[in-house]
C-alpha cells in the first residue's frame, strides 16, 4: 500500500524551513499505526529561478526575508564546512535503523526475537 500527499505551496519557496514543515504534515497525515515502512521521499515540482517568484498579496514578508536571510547563512556555513553541518532540527539526523525500529508493528520486534 502507498500512500502520498501533494502540497502546494501559495507562494513558491526555497525556505528549507517552509518545505520541511509541509513535509511532516504531509508525513504526519500518511503515517498509519501498526505498518512497516521503508522510505519516504520528497519530489518538488514547479521549480522556478528566484527573481520570478510572483509574490502574494498577502505574503509574509517579514518572514520570508528572515528565512531567506537564514538559509543564506546555512548554505554558506555547509559551502565552508561541508555538506549537514548546519541543518534544521526539525530535519532530524535519525540513523536509518533506530528510524525503521520506530515504525515497525508493536509486534515485529517480538518476531523477529523469537525467529533468532
């Protein structure tokens, strides 16, 4: 069984902050209890340079500017000293197997102890 979720953004972004909060909605909203899962992904579409952002009447743009100015300084600090040095916490830096334990159906992990 899949499961995916399409999230449109009013306004196009490049805010790491605004495209990882939509994806653990959109995770939030695909997760279901007691299934084991192997991977989720993330595909943007829609991409487009910068400067043709038409912009929302409504917009934000305080925010924006601070984001804008926040991934600047985190791109410029992972350009200097590699790639994840700096991220969001909300990204998370989970080793693949404690993230496929955490998923597993409560009974699983039993299984596989008494397969052994």
């Amino acid at each position: 069984m899949a499961r995916s979720f399409k999230v449109r953004f009013e306004t196009p972004t490049s805010s790491s902050i605004e495209i990882v909060a939509a994806a653990r909605a959109a995770l939030r909203r695909a997760f279901l209890q007691g299934y084991h899962y192997k991977r989720a992904g993330v595909i943007l579409a829609g991409v487009i340079p910068e400067g043709l952002v038409q912009l929302s009447l409504f917009d934000d743009w305080e925010k924006r500017s601070k984001h804008q100015s926040l991934m600047h300084i985190v791109d410029k600090i992972n350009a200097a000293n590699g790639r994840d040095t700096a991220y969001l916490a909300s990204q998370g830096k989970v080793k693949m197997r404690s993230f496929y334990n955490t998923f597993r159906p409560d009974d699983a992990e039993e299984m596989e102890e008494n397969a052994t």
